[in-house]
C-alpha cells in the first residue's frame, strides 16, 4: 500500500499496485484494498465483490462506521433491527459503528460496492457474530 500523510498540504494520487490483489476475506467475500493506511487513520476504502448467491457473515465493526456505495448489482442488506432492504447501483448504506450486519446477493451476476470505514478498517475491529 502506498504510505502517505493524512495532513499532507501535498496531493496524493494511489495508483494500483500489485498488492492491492482481490483477496477472499473469512467474512464471505472478495477485498480489494484501495486505499487503508495506518498514516491516513481517518477512513479507508475497499471494493468488495459478492459472487451471486453468495452472503456476508452477521458482523458488526467496533468503533468504526461503515459505508456500502452499490456500484453493480443488487443485493439485499440487514442492518441492525432494520427489515431487510433490496439496494442496487447508486444505493448507499451507513452502517453505525457496533451494530450488526450482512448483505447477500439474490442475482445472477456479481454484487460490487465500495466498503468506505471511518476510523480505516483494521482486522481488529471486526467482530463475527455467528
């Protein structure tokens, strides 16, 4: 991941990189890391892919709020104590930090959107709940 300063009065442009590979993540979907730094703190963004018929894990991220931007596909989302909620290209779901959630894809092509986390996402702060 290319290190830059969150307080930088320079411009930072994040080319793709060999190490931002689409990687299976235990929660039940494919991550590719954009942009997560331990010297930009204040958010990071991630493009996650649901293969069709596929379905995240009940999770709920400590401290963090989490934003899905849908880019491609539809998918039906639980969030909380929420009914579930059919979301498609342009929906965008805020996830308060702590409270639970899934998303699974009913469709015949992939579910994409964009995991956008404040504070960035860090593996401790996920808490599977099943």
């Amino acid at each position: 991941m290319n290190e830059h300063m969150a307080d930088s009065t320079e411009p930072v442009i994040l080319s793709a990189r060999p190490e931002r590979d689409e990687y299976w993540f235990r929660e039940g979907c494919h991550i590719t890391e954009l942009s997560n730094s331990a010297s930009d703190e204040s958010v990071s963004i991630a493009r996650v892919r649901l293969p069709p018929g596929g379905q995240t894990r009940w999770h709920a991220l400590t401290g963090t709020v989490e934003r899905y931007v849908i880019l491609a596909g539809t998918g039906v989302v639980e969030v909380g104590d929420m009914p579930d909620r059919v979301v498609s290209e342009n929906d965008v779901v805020i996830i308060p930090a702590g409270i639970r959630q899934r998303i699974r894809n009913p469709g015949q092509h992939d579910l994409e959107f964009l995991a956008i986390c404040s504070p960035r996402f860090q593996v401790q702060s996920y808490r599977d709940l099943e």
